[in-house]
C-alpha cells in the first residue's frame, strides 16, 4: 500500500506552472478527496536556467525525461511540454513502466490515441487527459462517462478561446482580422505563428477527441475537415450582424443516419439568439445531443493557465485516488466501433454566399438560375452595393448538399458575369 | 465473475419508464460500454394493473420492494418511486445485501445522504445519484471528479424547471403567477400540489445536495434558507425588466471568508446580460466558481422523463463498470469536513424594494433617512406611480447585509407614512 504518491511533470509553462500552484495551493483538500499526500518529485524542463512563473525549488528541476519516465519512484507523469512524436515515446515507455500518464496534449492524442490507450490498458495505467479538449469545462469525462446512458447524436460548439476572441474583437469594433490578430498576440492569446489556431487546426484536434468518445470510434485529426478564419472580413461580420447573425469558428462531428461520422471546423453564421452567439472572448461552449438527454451545454475558459490546470488537477486527483483504492486501468476501451467518417461534401448545411458580379440587368436571374440547377434553393438573395460596372450579392441559402453547392459555385465562377466568389460560409440553424 | 447485471427497479412512473426505454433502446452501446449485458429481472409498481408510459412484460411487476431488495440475484436497485423514510429503510436493506443503488431521489438524500453513504461505504456498494439534481445535466460527478482540483467559492444557478417555466410565462406574456401555475398544471410541469416547487423547498433540497460536494462537508435540507415565488407579482416583473433584469429562482450555496457555507434559495433580479437571464422555460442551468477553474456553467433540461432517465442510466452504466472491473465502492467520503452554515443575515446582496407610501412631500427622504441609518446604501430610489393619497416606490439598495436590510425594513414598516411593504427581492451582481 502506497503511502504517498509522486508525480513527475515534463514541462513547466504556463499550464505546468499553474499545475504547480493549484497542487501547492489546494494540497490539503486534495489528499482527503484523492486519499493520499501528493508529492512533485521532478519537473523536466528544457532549461535549467531560466525565469520561472512560479518558485520551485531547483532540485526537483531536471532536463531528463528520460530519466523521469524510468524512475521507479515515480507513480504518476503529468505532460504538459507538448509535442508528438518524442512525447508519445516517453509515455509509451511510462506506460510500460507501470506509471499513470494525465496530458493536456490535444495534438497527440488527436494523433496517436489509440496506440496511447492500448499501451495504458496493457500495462494496466490510467490514461487521463480531460485538459485536451475546453480548458477546465468538464467535457471528456462527462462523454465518457455521464453521458453514457445516451446514444450521442452531435457535438458542436466553441472549441478554441483564441480565434473566438480574435472574432469577438471583430465583431464589437469592427476591427479587421489582422489587427485583432495582432492584439490577440500582444495579450498573449494568440502565438508569435497563428496558424494552428486560425487555420483550425486546433479546434480540429479537439473534435477529433470528443468525436472518438462520443461515435466510440476513433477519429483522427486527418479525418476532420478544417477550414479556419483567416478569410472573414469586417465586411463579413457586419453583413452577418445586419442579418441577425454573429460569425463564430464552429467544431461539429454528428453521426449520421447511415451511421457515419462527420468532422468539421468552419466559421459560420450563428443567429443571434442561439447560446453559442453571445460566448464571447475567450470562453468556450459545446453543445452535446443525445437521444436521452436532449442537448445540454458546457461553457466555460477555454484555455489559459488555471483553467486547464483544473482539469489536469482533477485528472490527477482521480489517478491517485485509483492508486488508492487498487482501481488503476480499469476502464474499457472507448473506440470499440468502426465508423466511417464521411467527406464533408456529403454534410447539409445553409451557406452564406458572398460575390461580385458585373452590374447588370438579369445578372441576379442568371445566378439564381445556375444556383437552382443544382437543386440549391436560394432563402435571400440582396444587392449590397453596386459602382458602374460591378455590384456586391449576398445569398443566404436553405440548407443543402455540400457537394451541390460546391458544383454550383465552379460553375458559378466560370460565368462570365460573375467577377469573384468573395465568401462561402455556413449557416448555423 | 458475473456473466449479466441484474437490476431490480423501484417505481415505473414518468422517470422509470424513461430509464426502461432507454436500457432497452440503447442496450447494445450500454453492453459495450459497461462491459455486461444489463437486464431488468423485477420492477416494484404500487398497482399491478394499470396503464403504464412503456410496455413492459407482465413478469416483470411486482408491489414487493422488500422482495426485491432481499432478492439475491438483483445487482443493482434503481430507485425512481420517491419517497423519504420507507424508501431510505428499503435502500438501506439493499447496501446491507450488497447492492449497489442508483437513485433519482433528492428529497431522501437531502435528508438522509450521510448515514445512507455510510452504509453504501460499509458495504462495498456503489451509491450513485447524478440524476437528484439538474435533470440530465452533468453536475454531481463533475463536482466530485472533474472539478476536484479546486476549491470551489460557489455553486449557483436556476436548479427547478417548474418555477424557470412559470416566470417564464410571466415574463414573455405578463401573466398573473396564479395563471402561469395553472398552465403549467395543465401541460404537467407542476403538479397538483404544488408547494415543493414554488415555495422553494425542490431548489433547497438540490443546493443541499451540491453544497455538500462543493464544500466537502453536509448541509442538509433544513440548513438551507428557502424562499418561493408566490408573491412575484406580474407588476414586479415588469419592473424588473424596465430596470433591465429578468426575475428567476435562484439556488446559491457559498463558502464565506470565514469557512462558513451559506446556502439560500429565493427569486431575484438577473441583469438581463447575465447567462441565467436567458436560460428560459423547463432548461436549468449551474454555474461552479472554484480557484483553478474560474467559472463554469453547466446548463440542459433539468427535469422531464427522458433527460432524467439519461443521468440515471449514467450512473447504471458506471456501477456496472464497476462490478466489471472489480471496483465497487471504492470512493472517499465526500463529507470530510464539518462546516458551519451561516444564517442567511449574515449574507450580503443587493435588495430591490416595492413599497405603498403616503404620497406626501418629505415621504421619499424620511424612508431614504431611516435606511440609511441602518447603514444600508440606495443605489435608486423613484415613484412608480401616485393616486390621491398613495405613492408606489422602488429602491434598489447596494450590497449589504441581509440581517442590516431586515432590521430597516421592521423599522420602516413601523413608520406612519409606509402604507405595506409590497415586495423585497435580492439582486444579482
């Protein structure tokens, strides 16, 4: 029977740092609610010397992980230095050693989560990594748990704080994206290179995870279509707000009829009085349907050093209360099905078009026309402006086949009055 | 080892026919993800005959919850028939034979949840009950599990869709309190004797609840401070939306500087911008403060048969899990610490005020006078209307302590110019 458990961070950043503090601050309460003293025994970090966030004495710093991951004293490796390939190898090892791993590493698990999961279950170890996905809102567990008694039909919601707040700025001062971008790395929201998160890479890896859990088939980060927010203009918002609308970077993975998954991140229009419109700034919220529950929502931080750190604590405190009861590795495999994950051409959706056309008489007929023969059925369609040669439409269509839509606009941007597609973007119902 | 879980259900009313329909309708995924096939062996009804929301073999009833709870081949009792003594004897005789129990029912475990944790801990059993508070929202294991890193400031939030649905009402079409409760008789969502939901005592039973695993430490319905919405007028409303809230009941447990709880229930002024504002109709909704998490909501259906039945079966699924893998009742006391609950005039909120006055000159300064006397602070103060002799007034009072804001409103009831304190109301922040 273990008396105290230790842990071996690899990585003290600004969640490994608010890992530090929430285990410092909360160290009483948590050895009654987990049954045992938490100690840190070692943090890897890359270098030695350096600023910290926080005060930690330098002997528990080492640059080895190594030498962590193989320490038969230690019980639990949290990772919080992220990374793919070299990391998944040292918690391999971990696993193989017998030690529980929790992880807030999206990019991992969305890449490599069976082959994680497997070794974890072998070995017997606890694999635990709620911080992946919304910061500190409770959604892994409560998929895989809570939830449980529900055929999950469809989660989607605000899944990355980052460009939410970069379409927040926009959309309250009708800033351009650039120069939201800009403020968003000047308060540290956004990094010195965006493209993970404005590119909707990140939100993508997240619904990778909550996809697996959800369908209980493994959705890898390949398999989501993704498409991120570096082409939303003021325009676009200001045209969306006159509509009733807020654009917001929506992740959404449903289980279709037939028994497909689909995955998606894209920036839509969501109407203004639809919960997600007014989760603002760096929060996030996903919805999840199921056909017991109805739908229920979780919101909260998203990201940022204490939120995440509450699910990485909470992901400890279960580990070491299984240490204590004799309860470690117990859990069923998740992705027990094999579901196909169908091209998003195949997903329904209403689209917001926006485009130049050449100012003339019939030019609107002509588009609604082409549009119509593809079986996609215009809901509005309006002029916006017009100069002497050319006006500015916008459709909002009714909901169709993504493929239809995509054939009609090729053949849309092959007639000769049609002078530029400027946007495509879909409608949240 | 066990080849199938039996379940031996208590009550087949709205809530047990929806956990019947959804084992039976999700029984594959629920087999997968629990590992053993669950089968329902004997269902205790009050009467054998009558018609029922499921169709249900006629093998399977009995009126013997004795029977059932002694009947060595059930596994696990869900409780869903209600009730506080008897029920608590019955379940009390399933931990002794080592039974696991799911209940639905916060009334019991509101009055009784410590000794029947007790017995449930003595015995190696699994004591679940998601399903006693929010409906299907997730909210007990997120508590206990994914927000154990924390130490939480506050639980609150709109905990009864009976109440949330007759302010609703009231709200959206300016409907008399008596008029929206009978509508919601009407379509179900009351009941005929209505008393527990509108007099606060459902919301109460359900703050004791997720106080108790917020704070670690036992707070019991009576500790809880309730207060209902009969005497919200049709006119408050309308006041409070001309001054920009919505009026909702809200059920707010807190840990004070001092590590004292505070728990109360009562109807109060949402600024319109606020979350809760816009959680409308039977949809509850939770908001958890901690110090690693910041602030999280959890929000869905809060009552009715199929969401209900979702947080239920959950709770099925993780105790068969649990006889799966070997690792029933292995939980830590939730309830470690003993904490003192703090009368509510020792909270501090802002009070909104309607009172009767002689419409006199000097009236409004006498009143603003002996308030303040009591060191409570206007915020506002105007005439809504006067006839002859009558003047109506609002105040909205700063924070302030409850017990401060009583002793003024005694006094100013003893004043000659104040014809009746008409309402008092708290405000949230």
């Amino acid at each position: 029977m273990k008396q105290q458990i230790n842990i071996g961070m690899l990585g003290l950043g600004t969640v490994g740092s608010g890992v530090f503090q929430v285990l410092k601050e909360n160290q009483e309460e948590l050895e009654k609610r987990s049954g045992l003293p938490i100690l840190i025994k070692s943090i890897v970090v890359r270098e030695l010397e350096k600023e910290r966030l926080v005060e930690v004495p330098s002997e528990l710093l080492s640059t080895d992980a190594a030498s962590v991951v193989n320490d038969p004293d230690i019980d639990i490796v949290v990772e919080v230095m992220g990374g793919i390939e070299g990391t998944k190898d040292l918690l391999l090892t971990a696993f193989r050693n017998g030690k529980s791993v929790v992880t807030a590493n999206k990019d991992l698990i969305a890449e490599h989560g069976d082959e994680l999961t497997l070794e974890a279950t072998r070995n017997g170890c606890d694999f635990l990594y709620e911080a992946s996905v919304g910061g500190g809102i409770p959604i892994i567990r409560p998929l895989r748990k809570d939830l449980a008694g529900n055929r999950i039909h469809e989660v989607m919601g605000i899944v990355n704080g980052t460009t939410n707040y970069i379409l927040t700025r926009m959309t309250q001062s009708g800033m351009a994206f650039e120069d939201a971008l800009k403020e968003a790395q000047d308060l540290g929201y956004a990094e010195a290179n965006p493209a993970s998160d404005v590119e909707g890479w990140d939100a993508g890896r997240k619904i990778a995870i909550v996809a697996s859990l959800a369908f209980n088939s493994r959705v890898n980060f390949p398999d989501v279509d993704t498409e991120g927010i570096t082409s939303i203009t003021a325009r676009d918002i200001e045209y969306a707000k006159e509509l009733g609308y807020a654009i917001k970077l929506i992740g959404c993975a449903k289980e279709t009829d037939t028994g497909k998954i689909s995955a998606q991140v894209f920036p839509a229009l969501v109407p203004l009085d639809h919960p997600l419109a007014s989760v603002n700034g760096a929060y996030n919220a996903i919805f999840v349907r199921g056909n017991a529950i109805g739908q229920a929502m979780f919101l909260g931080l998203g990201a940022g050093q204490m939120p995440t750190a509450s699910a990485v604590v909470g992901d400890i405190v279960e580990a070491v209360r299984n240490f204590h009861a004799g309860t470690r590795g117990k859990f069923l495999v998740d992705c027990y099905h094999k579901k196909e994950v169908q091209s998003s051409l195949e997903n329904h959706h209403r689209f917001y078009l926006r485009m130049e056309v050449a100012d003339q008489a019939g030019v609107l007929g002509a588009i609604a026309g082409k549009i119509g023969q593809h079986d996609v059925s215009i809901q509005t369609m309006f002029q916006k402006w017009a100069d002497n040669q050319t006006a500015e439409i916008v459709v909002i269509t009714h909901e169709t086949r993504e493929g239809a839509l995509r054939d009609a606009l090729n053949e849309l941007s092959d007639m000769p009055h049609v002078k530029a597609i400027k946007q495509t973007l879909r409608v949240v119902n």
